[in-house]
C-alpha cells in the first residue's frame, strides 16, 4: 500500500504542474479549465491532510504543534485566494492576483511541508503507520470525489491542534 507521504508528494507535484499550466494557458477558456481542476484539487488536498495527516503529526512530531499551526493557516491563506479569485473575471487583473496569491502561498507550504512537517513524520511514525494513513486517503479522495459533501471552510489554527493533541 501506498505511504501517505508519497501521496502527499505526488499531489504536490501535481499543483507544480498545475501552476504552470497556468502559465501556458493563451485565453480565458484554457485558463478556466486549469484553474477550476487545480484550485478543486488544492481544496480536497488541504481538507485530506486536515482529516488524516496532520491530527496525527500534531501528536507525533518534534515540532508537531508549530508544524500543523502553520500549515493549517497556510491552507486557509490558500483556501481564501481561492475564493477571491472565483469573484472575478476569469484572467482580469484581480483574479490574477488571486491566482498568484494561492500560488505564492502553496508554494510555500509546500517547502515548510517537505523540508519540515514530512520528515517529522516520517521519523516518528511506522511504515505501517503511513501505510494505513495511505489507505485512508486514497479512500478520502474517493469518497469526495469532485469536492462532494467537503466545504472548505477555514478553520482556526489553534483550535484544531487544542483539539487533537
């Protein structure tokens, strides 16, 4: 089975991709199409790791606390550029600062998450651990596909690592 930190990984890569897509896209029909599967994607994936990684790591980890403090107010960052973008005109200035604002801050978590919150797990957990976790994504992703019965609402960084210490 699958560890969940390689599918974590994988998700990252694909955003990596997904940005740059945006890149290349020449009108507002290409740029819808990326943007929509890519903004969905960051969306399931934020609520993925709120669900299954990281109330493990805020337990297990040395610095597990500051690390899902931190990612949880990143996800928010990266949920809120979202829903500023879906305000505007597809490739206007506003939704484009939109866009670059969910990419800037990905793009940081995506390195604190790397270079810290994932190796902390990794030290810290099983192979059988992650494993299990694996499955439970993979199953995560199936039951929301498309984003189905997920709200990505924001969530108070504090409160959720007060409430699964």
């Amino acid at each position: 089975m699958d560890d969940i930190t390689a599918l974590i990984l994988d998700d990252h890569a694909a955003f990596r991709r997904g940005f740059a897509r945006l890149d290349d896209a020449r009108d507002e029909t290409e740029l819808l199409a990326v943007w929509e599967a890519l903004a969905l994607h960051l969306d399931i994936h934020a609520e993925a790791e709120e669900a299954i990684l990281y109330p493990h790591l805020v337990r297990h980890g040395d610095d597990g606390e500051d690390e899902t403090t931190d990612a949880i107010g990143d996800h928010n960052e990266i949920r809120d550029a979202i829903a500023e973008s879906k305000l505007h005109p597809v490739g206007s200035d506003e939704w484009w600062a939109a866009v670059w604002k969910a990419r800037r801050e990905n793009s940081e978590h995506l390195a604190e998450e790397e270079d810290g919150a994932l190796p902390d797990f990794r030290r810290h957990t099983s192979v059988e651990l992650r494993a299990e976790l694996g499955a439970r994504w993979l199953t995560f992703y199936g039951e929301h596909k498309n984003g189905r019965n997920l709200t990505f609402d924001d969530k108070d960084p504090q409160k959720y690592v007060q409430e699964h210490r």
